[in-house]
C-alpha cells in the first residue's frame, strides 16, 4: 500500500471506532481480517497512525478545528509524522485509494503553528473533565506529564532468572536491539518505532516460547519488586488476573515459599496456567472463584497480601489511547467503589505483622492515596509504611526518582520514571 491509502484505512478505522464506539485493537484486527491484501508493514503502519491519532487527539483536534476522523489522521501525518501540504498533495494524486485531495481549510491548519494558548487539557491531550484531577496530582507540571502519556511506549519484558540470566537474554534478542531498563535489574528495553516502524514481535521468538522472558512494562516489575516478596514466605496476590505479578514474585522468591493466585473474575485468571507452564514456577497454587470459601483458610496467614487492584488505567493510556477518551466519571466511581470493596476483603488475610500491598495503573490520587487514607481511617490495625524507602534501598544506583505526595507512597509516571503510570503504597498489620 502507498502512504495515501494507508491514511484512508485509517480514517475508515478512526471512524468505525468513533461510530461504533469499539475498542482500538478490535476494529483494527477486524480491518485486517477484511483487508488480506495489507502486509503486515501496511498494518503495522496503520495501527501506528490510528494509535498515535487517539493518543493526541486533543492537542490534533484543537489545531485542526475538528476532531473528526480525516482530521484527526491528516493531522498526525503532518504534526507527528513529518509529512507536508505538499507531500501529503502529490501522495494523494497518485494513489486512487486516497482520501480526497486537501482543502483549503484543511492546508490552512495543516500549515499553523502549535498553538499555547490552547488550554490545559488540550495541551495535555487529556479528556477535559480530568484536567482538575491532573492538576491537584501533578500540579504546574501536569501538562508535561499527560504529554508523556500520549507518546508512544517502549516494548519491555522481564528475565525469567528461573530459567535465564539478562546478558543471555540480551545476546538472544540482539537483532532487535535491547538495552538494560534503567530502573528494574530484570528488565529489557527496545525503544518504541517512529512513524510507521514496526514493533518486533518478541513472543514469536523462541526465548519466549521457553519461559526466558514475558513481556511487562518496567513499571509493573518495579512495584512486584517493592513488594519485596521473600522466599519462603505466604503470600496472597489477590488480584492476580493473567499472573504478571505473580510470575515476577515467584521468580524473586526463587521458586521458594507459596504464592496463591486468585481473581474474582475466571476469565481474566485463565491465561495464568499456560504462563506459569511455560515460567517454571513451582510456588504458585491457583486459586479458582467458582470454589466456596475458596480462601477462607488463609484468613490471617499471610506474609503479604498484593492488590493489584482494578482501576481506570491511566496509567497506561500510551498502550490503550482509545481508554482515555472512553473513561468517563461514572466509570471512575464505579472503579472506586470496587477498590474500597477489594481493601475491605482482602485485608482480612493478613498476618499480625504482616504487608498489605496496594498497587494500581493509574495516576489519579482519587484511586491511590485517597483511597489508601480512607482504608486507614476505617481499619486502625493497619498502619502506612514507607514504599520511599525501599526504593532507595532497591534503586540507590539510579538517578530516577518516583513522585510521592507524601515520602511514603510512591507513583511512576512516563515522565518522571520512564514507565507506564503506577502507583504503590504498603501498609502493615500492627503486632497483636
């Protein structure tokens, strides 16, 4: 496909997700399905220009003077992708699968300058309704920090140390140029594609297939580290879902001590069995939903109670950009409602003397610190411990510091981390 003709999937894709309100990874396979003549460069370029469109709608939108999905696509291929009037004019002539030749409105925004005194919200790329939300978090920085959110992210995994060693891992995946994370001494890094560069496809790879690495974004190994699960402990990953965390603790605990691994929800627990085949892990039991009482022997057991608790992903908007524009406040409370249910329920298993880990993808104080300060409020054995030291004891080498309201909890951000948005706070039981 010529350039032209892969802006006009685009627009047709922008546009079913728009109509039909579908999520961004759905209409985009649907396309190619119906589209077997794109090669897999036509389609990774296409869902680099319908991904990069939703991630800065608002800031495209504002200089376009539409939000409709042409503008959105022509905007992106000039603002972000370096293309011109006149390059995006010639492609267009000589494609038949084209959009229409620009107009004259279109030329005139295409050719304006970046405009600052757009407002926040817009320079942030963020819906209108968080800007306050964003602000009271991040202050005179929060336009910088929900820009950072709309760029693209990199692709990270996790050494596997159960079966593989990182500069093993590094020399087996050197083709497609990893690096060490910064941060996470498991962690690899291939920096994100520009314009319609391709992302490598990792879990094709052998190394994958073995169990010496998993796919995970830096953030997400960082908080299963301050966790700080040890071998030989008890520990209950309350929230487990597809067992990322699950995964990297059993792996930092050396395959020592039991790991339970339970969500409410069977669905999003059922890829957790072939993953943890494929790891090697051996202290992992599953615990299944439909069961009765199915943790109730675990009541006031454990070392360490993990909570990686279901939130409004803000902190992942640059992997799910199509989720930033569909959130609104009624799905906000409806996400708060469940994290208060979930501390509620899940505290209870908890040792005297032993860790309550809360952990969200999200970078919204109403899911993080408020929600960590009304639990404390309501449970008075439970006491706020400091995640900032352990930081500190973990990444000493790094010059990368986390925000912290307040020296305790801690939230990575892309701006300030380098990885997705995540928020960790540890609370403890106190000693009968």
């Amino acid at each position: 496909m010529r350039p032209g003709g892969r802006i006009s999937a685009a627009i047709e894709i922008l546009t079913d997700i728009e109509d039909r309100h579908r999520p961004a990874n759905i209409a985009l396979a649907d396309w190619g399905r119906s589209h077997r003549f794109a090669g897999s460069g036509d389609r990774a370029a296409i869902g680099n220009l319908v991904y990069d469109a939703l991630r800065n709608r608002s800031s495209v939108a504002w200089r376009m003077g539409s939000d409709g999905a042409r503008a959105l696509a022509l905007g992106v291929a000039v603002f972000q992708w370096s293309e011109t009037v006149d390059s995006l004019s010639a492609q267009f002539a000589e494609d038949p699968h084209a959009p229409e030749p620009l107009t004259e409105d279109e030329v005139k925004a295409l050719s304006s300058q970046a405009e600052p005194e757009a407002p926040g919200w817009v320079l942030a790329d963020i819906p209108e309704w968080l800007e306050a939300s964003f602000e009271a978090g991040f202050g005179e920085d929060y336009i910088g920090e929900g820009q950072a959110l709309a760029a693209r992210p990199p692709l990270d995994m996790r050494v596997n140390t159960l079966k593989r060693d990182r500069e093993k891992v590094l020399k087996d995946l050197a083709r497609f140029k990893p690096a060490p994370t910064l941060l996470s001494p498991v962690g690899l890094r291939i920096a994100p594609s520009e314009g319609a560069g391709r992302t490598p496809n990792v879990t094709a790879e052998a190394g994958y297939q073995k169990g010496w690495f998993e796919v995970q974004d830096e953030g997400s190994q960082i908080t299963g580290l301050l966790a700080f699960a040890q071998p030989g402990e008890q520990i209950l990953d309350y929230c487990a879902g597809s067992g990322g965390k699950t995964l990297a603790m059993s792996a930092y605990m050396e395959n020592k001590g039991q790991i339970f691994a339970y969500d409410s929800d069977q669905q999003r627990l059922a890829p957790i069995y072939d993953r943890l085949k494929r790891a090697g892990t051996r202290n992992v039991q599953v615990r299944s939903p439909g069961a009765p009482d199915v943790l109730k022997d675990l009541e006031g057991r454990m070392d360490r109670v993990v909570i990686d608790a279901p939130c409004t992903g803000t902190g992942v908007w640059r992997r799910r950009p199509d989720a930033k524009w569909r959130l609104t406040p009624e799905a906000l409370e409806n996400r708060l409602g469940e994290q208060r249910q979930i501390l509620a329920e899940a505290c209870r298993y908890v040792r005297s003397g032993g860790y309550l880990c809360y952990i969200t993808c999200s970078v919204l104080g109403e899911e993080n610190e408020s929600q960590v300060y009304a639990f404390l409020e309501d449970n008075a054995e439970f006491e706020l411990l400091s995640a900032g030291e352990v930081w500190e004891d973990l990444f000493a080498y790094s010059d990368l510091k986390p925000l912290s309201s307040d020296g305790c909890t801690v939230t990575l951000t892309p701006a300030t981390t380098g990885t997705d948005g995540f928020f960790f706070a540890v609370l403890g039981r106190k000693r009968a």
